[in-house]
C-alpha cells in the first residue's frame, strides 16, 4: 500500500466491459458541454455570475494543468501556486516595464506567462522530483513558500508586500467579465486537449506506468526522470496561464495571493472530486466545486460559515464518492453493462438461437 | 554573543516546535496519515486556553489540565468517525478527510472568535531572566520545561508500556500486530488523541509567544511538516532533532542577516537536506512495496 496506488475503477465488473461509454457518447457529451459553456455568459450576463464563470475556467484551466502532472504520475503536487504566482507576476512585470496597453494586448502575454512557469518548472521540478511520495509532497509546499517569500524580499523588483498594480482594461461596465471569460474557456479548452492527447499517447502511458509503479516502468525502459519533467513542466505551464488571466483580471498582484497555499489545496480538491488521473474529472470538479464555493460565499458572506459549508461538503463527497465523481459514473455504467450482459445471457439460454453478444467492438477495446 | 543567544532562543522554541511536530509523526508513523489538521488544531489549543485564562482567569499551564484531555478526546473521535470509515486509497483520502476537518474547524473558530488576532497576555509574558550578558523570556522557559516534560512522559508511553509496545509494534508492521492480537484500531485512535493532545500543548506555548487568529493555521502547518520531514517521517526522536536545528538556524539568519530572509532560509535548509537524504534525518529509508 503506498501512497499513490489508485485502486482500478470499476474493479467489481468483469474486464472486458469498456471502462468509458462509447465514443458517439463521449463525443457529443463533450460537444454539449462546450456549447453551454460559450453560450453561459449570454444566458446569465449578471456580473456577480459572471465573476464567478471566469474563476472557474481559470481553476478550470488550472485543474487541467495540474492533472497532466499529478493525476497521470501520481506524483501529487500541492506546490502549484508556484506556477500561478510565477504566471501573475510575469504578467505584471512585463505590463510595467514593456508598457504594454491594458485590454486585448494584455492576453497576448498568456502564452508568455505559461512559457516562462514552464522554463522555471525546469530545474525545479528536476529539484523536486528526486524525492517521492510524501516527501515529494511537502517539498512542493516548501518550493512554493520560497517563492513566496522571494517576492516578498526582492521588493526593489516586486514592490514586496507592496504587490503591483495592473491597468484596468479598456472595455467597462457590464461586459468587463466577458473577454476573460472567453480567453479562460479558449485555454481551458487547449487544457483538456493537451490532456487528452497525453493520455491517448504512448508518452500517457508512461506517465500512467510511473504512477503505478515507477521502478518497474524503469525497468521495462521508460525514461522516467524525463517523463515526470516533461509533465510537470507542461502541468507549471497551464498553471501560469492560469495565472497570467487572474492578474488583468483582479488588477493586483501580492505575494501572499499569488503564491497562495489556499490555490493549491482548492486546485487538488478540484481533481480530487471530480476523478483524480480521468480526462473528465478536472472539468467535472471545477464546473462543480468553483461555482458552489462562490455561491456560498455569496450567500453567506463571512468567510467562517463559507469554510464550514465547503468542508462538509467536501466530507460528504469523499464520503459517498471516494474517488472521484468521474470513476463513479464509469463505474455505474460499467455495472449498468454487466446487468444487460446477464440479461441477455439469460434470455440466450432460455430463448431459441444464439444471442447476439455484446457489441462486439466494445468487447474488443 | 548575539549569535549563542539565538542559538539558546532557537532550541527553547524549537522545544514547543517539537511537541507539534511529534504529535504529527507519530500519527504518521502508526497511520501513514498526513494529519493536515496539525495546523488548525494547534490553534484551537491555542484558543482553548485562552478562552479558559480570559474567562475564568486559568492559568494558560494549568489550563493544559483541561485542554490535554479535552483534545484527546477530540482526536479519538476524529478517528472513529472520519479515518476509521475510510476503506479505499487511506493514505491519499485520509490527508483530505483531515484537510476537510480543518477546513471546519477554521470555520468555527473564526466563526467564534471572529479574525481579530489575539494572545494570551499573563503577567509573566514579559518578563524575563539574565544570565550573564544573555536575556531569556521567563515564557520560553517554562514552556520548554513543560515541553521536555510532556516529551519524556511520550517517551516513557512508547518505550515502557504495554499499550507502547502495542504501538511500535503497529508502526512496523500493522498486519502482523494485527495478528498477534494487537487491536491497531484502538491504538490509532490513542495515537491520534496522543498526537492532538499535543497540538494543544504546543498550542497553548503558542498563544503566550504569538498573536494568532485561525488563519495562522497556515503557517504552522507548512513549519510543523517541514520539521517533520526534515526529522523524518516517523521519527520521533528526528522531529525533536530537526525542530531545534531548524528554529536555531532560523533564529541565526534572523540576527546575522535579517529577519525578513530567515523563513526563506528555513525552507531552503529543507530543501537541501532532502535533496542530499530523501529520507530525512532520521527516517527509514522507504523499502519498495511488493
């Protein structure tokens, strides 16, 4: 039993069921999701939802990010907001000192956000990933207090505890939400995509066989120190994107907001909940979690009675879904197959003729 | 001078560090729980005693009388009804489940003593004793004494009885304790209370040094891992170890170099000391599972 064991999904029914609906299903689910989403913010153009909307894309592209990494390695990181703090003051800094017009122009930087957490993602992660496990996990914690407390002291360069000020953007009023939105739902979108390819493509499997055991994948010849980098580099990378939004957003940049312990444990709890290592689940968790958190904080205003809400309920999801809601739903429809299989097994005995078995393709997945 | 007195300063806090952070390991080593509650609930320690010194004017030491028992209790039943039902993945859900806990927990006490940041402020917080040329609060003192004594009494739990034997024995292998008839059941549950017991002492030490609201909760924890890690997983006797390296060295960097840059230091001693044993000072090294 080690830390990062992850029980198989499903494990009840037999193994030649699918582990996912087929793939006309998947395909328009995604389709129907995607729609809602760009069509939200002209249904519901209320600031105070909207507001809340583009925190979630931007946990959304977050948790994508952070899963590419931790879900597929197994290798958990709560030290992520490392990445979004990098990303926040990349942003900051270069629409300081480059003059950079506030508005459109600004999201022009995301890319370069995310390039720059990547690069420095480099040699940290190579830091970092020489320990395993739980060490692993406090040494991200502890990588991401540095950092913090670097932008505290190199206050010549980040205006310490001062924080920096961004230029509102151009456009006002009621529409302010909208761009960040969309910029947020184009990343998220690239997110999930550079997660579903990872976990299409061989290099996925690596990362999943590191996860499951990382000796034996090394000795089966997957070059695990490169693997893990990779991953964790392109996870930073997202992250601060994920980062590079925030800052235009709120128009601020602190050190104790962007490097934040607080982003980093709700970014793990989003996976966590939704399926931790699924394609699925870091969409599922932030399309759920991010809008209950702003709707209790909305209706409950103080932040006390908000903490115990989301603690209870984060309780009751670990308690009634442990895994994840993503291998949960796998799991139903895996067990709704196995009831159908024996029905018609059952009808095949009683019935005249051989019965048609199940789909056969599905069978040979 | 400057420098042996934050050396003296560093292993006396390090002494109240330690009872916070051994309560952590030693949850770990028999549970394999990350309690990610250590933080918050050294805070309600904290706000326990001084909700009983400013109410009925209990003296924060002898309010521990209180507190001790009153947090065991608290940690059995987190056991019972939170760890104990966890079937699947302990390892990773029992580190959210705690996460969840002190998510509460934070809750309740800001919802109680609302964010304003308090201390405990008895009439021997400020004094102090000389010896020589070096000056010692009176509280770093007492509250080391009280550490060294509590630590002793742990020691003297593990190495000398019965329900200790029990415990080491579900630390180094839980399913052949199980088998030799050891109920690991009711020594988490102890171990946890053992572990929360001491999150109140440490926090009560706390409360008198600092000015906390739960927020501090934060801080603490990712200290009390450090030191943890830093020890060892496990290791009680690294935790003790590591605590009085880790705030003497900090302490150092603040008089030598500047206050602002000893918590970076604090981490970066971690990292490279992991960096150069993954295991910590003390820990076992990890043996692959099969």
């Amino acid at each position: 039993m080690t830390a990062l064991d992850v029980t198989p999904v499903g494990a009840a029914a037999p193994e030649h069921i699918p582990y996912e609906p087929p793939r006309a299903i998947r395909w328009s689910g995604t389709g129907l999701v995607l729609v809602c989403l760009a069509a939200f913010p002209l249904v519901f153009p209320n600031p105070a939802v909207t507001q809340i909307a583009v925190t979630t894309m931007i946990y959304l592209v977050a948790a994508a990010g952070w899963n590419i990494f931790s879900g597929y390695s197994g290798y958990i990181s709560i030290g992520h907001a490392a990445y979004y703090g990098i990303g926040q003051y990349t942003v900051a800094l270069i629409v300081m000192h480059a003059k950079i017009a506030a508005g459109w122009d600004t999201f022009t930087l995301l890319p370069v956000a995310g390039v720059v957490s990547a690069i420095l993602a480099v040699p940290i992660g190579f830091l970092l990933l020489r320990v395993r496990k739980h060490t692993f996990i406090i040494l991200t914690v502890a990588m991401m207090f540095i950092l913090q407390s670097l932008a505290f002291n190199f206050s010549w360069w980040t205006n310490g505890s001062g924080g920096l000020e961004l230029p509102p953007a151009t456009w006002q009023g009621s529409f302010y939400n909208e761009p960040f939105y969309y910029v947020g739902l184009a990343a998220a979108v690239v997110a999930c995509a550079v997660s579903w390819w990872v976990r299409r493509s061989k290099y996925g499997l690596g990362l999943l066989s590191i996860r499951d055991d990382e000796d034996r994948a090394q000795g089966l010849g997957i070059h695990v120190t490169s693997s893990k980098l990779i991953a964790y580099a392109a996870s930073a990378f997202f992250v601060g994107v994920a980062g590079g939004l925030y800052a235009p957003f709120i128009g601020s940049v602190y050190p104790q907001f962007g490097f934040d312990p607080l982003f980093d444990l709700a970014v793990a709890v989003v996976v966590f909940v939704g399926g931790i290592g699924t394609l699925s689940g870091p969409v599922i968790g932030a399309l759920l979690l991010v809008p209950v958190q702003g709707y209790f904080y909305l209706q409950f205003g103080s932040e006390n009675l908000f903490l115990i809400a989301y603690g209870v309920l984060f309780i009751l999801i670990l308690r009634l879904l442990p895994g994840g809601i993503a291998p949960a739903v796998t799991q139903l429809w895996r067990r709704v197959l196995v009831v159908r299989q024996q029905r018609q097994a059952a009808l095949a005995r009683s019935g005249p003729g051989p019965a048609p078995a199940l789909g056969g393709d599905e069978v040979a997945r | 001078m400057l420098v042996l007195q934050a050396i003296i300063e560093g292993i006396l806090i390090g002494g109240f560090y330690a009872l916070m952070a051994g309560g952590l390991t030693l949850v770990f080593g028999v549970m394999d729980i990350v309690n990610f509650a250590q933080g918050i609930l050294v805070v309600l320690g904290a706000y326990l005693s001084y909700a009983l010194f400013t109410h009925l004017s209990l003296d924060p030491f002898l309010s521990l009388l209180i507190t001790l028992p009153g947090m065991f209790l608290i940690g059995v039943a987190v056991y019972w009804s939170m760890i104990r039902p966890i079937k699947r993945d302990r390892v990773i859900m029992s580190l959210l489940v705690m996460f969840a806990v002190g998510t509460i927990i934070e809750g309740i006490l800001d919802l109680i003593f609302t964010s304003n940041l308090v201390q405990i402020h008895t009439s021997y917080v400020n004094s102090s004793v000389k010896v020589g040329s070096l000056v010692f609060a009176d509280i770093y003192l007492y509250a080391f004494a009280m550490a060294v004594v509590l630590l002793a009494g742990v020691y003297y739990l593990l190495y000398r009885t019965r329900f200790g034997r029990s415990l080491r024995a579900s630390m180094q292998n839980p399913t052949a304790a199980r088998l030799v008839g050891i109920n690991t059941d009711w020594v988490s549950a102890f171990t946890l209370g053992i572990g929360v017991a001491l999150a109140a002492a440490g926090g009560m030490v706390f409360g008198l040094t600092n000015s906390f609201d739960a927020a501090s909760s934060y801080d603490l924890i990712s200290r009390v891992l450090a030191i943890v890690i830093f020890g060892g997983f496990g290791s009680l006797t690294g935790a003790l170890l590591a605590s009085v390296i880790m705030l003497s060295i900090e302490d150092v960097v603040a008089v030598v170099w500047s206050p602002t840059w000893s918590q970076t230091m604090f981490y970066v001693v971690l990292v490279l000391v992991l960096l150069a044993r993954p295991q910590g000072l003390l820990g076992r090294k990890a043996v692959r599972a099969q």
